[in-house]
C-alpha cells in the first residue's frame, strides 16, 4: 500500500517510469523537428539549430533508435512491474471508458460532466499510450526503417512510407499537444505533470481525478466525483 507523505502527496510514478517519458519525449521532438528540416525547405530556418541540413539528418537517424527502443528498454529495464501495470491498465478497457471518451470533451472545453471514476489512466491517456505512443510509435519506426534501408524493401512500399511517415508524425504532434495542454494549462489537471517531474500528486487530485487508483494503492475508501485528468 501507498501512504500519503506529510506534505499530502502520493507517489504516482517511479524514476524508471519518469527518465523513460522524457527520453521519449526529448527524442520525439527532435525527430519530428529534424524531419521537418529534412522533409520541406519551408522549414530551412532551423537547420542551424542542428548544425545545418546534413547535421539534422544525421541527428535525425541517430535518435530514431532512442525513440523507438531506448525509452521502452529504460522502462522494462527500469522498473518491470511499472512496465506491467503500464500495459495492463491501458488494455483493461469497459463501459466506463467509453462514457468518458464521450463525454470528455465538455470538460475539455471547461465544463463540470459527471464522468465515470478512472484508475491508473483514464480512457483518454489509455487511447493515448495505445494508438499514440504503441500504435504510432511502431507505424513511425517501421516506416522509419524502410526508409532508412530502401534497397531492401519493394519500391512501392518505399514509396509509400513516406507519406504514411509524416502523416503518422503530424497526427502524433496534434495528440500529443493535446496531452500537453492538460498537463499544462487546463486548471483541472495541470498537477498531472508534476507525476512526471517529482514523481508525485497531490492527494486529493489523485482521489479526484484516479479514484479507482486511489483507493488501490492506499486502501482507503474515498467516494470522489469521476473527473478527467
């Protein structure tokens, strides 16, 4: 069982857990910042950043396997149970989460729905993990591969890993800068990311937000309104 410190505060995320996230992350935006540069000269401007073109490029391969394998190895490697609980919360999918996923969008926009009590993830960070950071993850390194090795592969299936590639990308950065204004600006959830940073939440957003999670971990019989994170 987890207790709340002194300070009202739960633990939510192991070390492992935090150093794989933000290698993740660090990794993502590079890639995608870099293939801008390599992809249109509309963005040429931030090829210095890099050390020019070719720099981007190389830059770009070589954190291609740290976005791909590194972070996932840190987690397993890390911290085995928490890579366990990871998968097993966002594949325990129900009723629940698709109320949620329904009736999300007006607390996104700033309103109060009665949404159903979440556990670990809610429905909307299970999506997340599954097509986002799994499905697009793999879409991105498969693709990623073929194009890196094209002698290898049939010219059409060269052909088209490019586009399926950026489209990938582009639909990964809108998710995940969703996903970043919760965490960061949304007065209802921004204690989220201090789970990432310190390791930590407050409890009563734990309580709130995760109550299945809550009442797992502490043993204690919280009744909380169901609200996003």
């Amino acid at each position: 069982m987890i207790k709340p410190d002194d300070a009202g505060r739960i633990k939510r995320f192991s070390v492992a857990e935090r150093v794989s996230h933000w290698v993740h992350t660090f990794a993502f935006f590079t890639l995608f910042f870099t293939g801008l540069v390599a992809m249109t000269p509309y963005f040429a401007f931030l090829a210095p950043l890099f050390g020019g073109l070719h720099n981007a490029q190389i830059v770009h391969r070589w954190l291609a396997p740290i976005f791909s394998v590194c972070s996932l190895a840190i987690l397993i490697i890390g911290d085995w149970n928490g890579f366990k609980r990871w998968i097993k919360s966002i594949t325990d999918l129900g009723k629940d989460d698709i109320i949620f996923l329904r009736d999300f969008p007006q607390e996104f926009m700033g309103g109060h729905p009665k949404l159903p009590e979440q556990g670990m993830f809610n429905a909307g960070e299970k999506m997340n993990s599954i097509f986002i950071t799994l499905g697009g993850g793999t879409v991105l390194t498969v693709t990623g591969i073929i194009m890196w090795f094209p002698e290898y592969f049939p010219l059409a299936v060269v052909r088209w890993s490019y586009p399926l590639h950026s489209i990938t990308a582009m639909v990964s950065v809108a998710a995940i800068s969703m996903h970043m204004f919760m965490a960061l600006i949304h007065p209802a959830s921004k204690e989220s990311i201090k789970g990432m940073l310190y390791g930590t939440v407050d409890r009563k957003f734990a309580a709130g937000h995760h109550p299945k999670w809550y009442r797992e971990v502490t043993g204690q019989n919280t009744t909380c309104k169901g609200e996003s994170e």
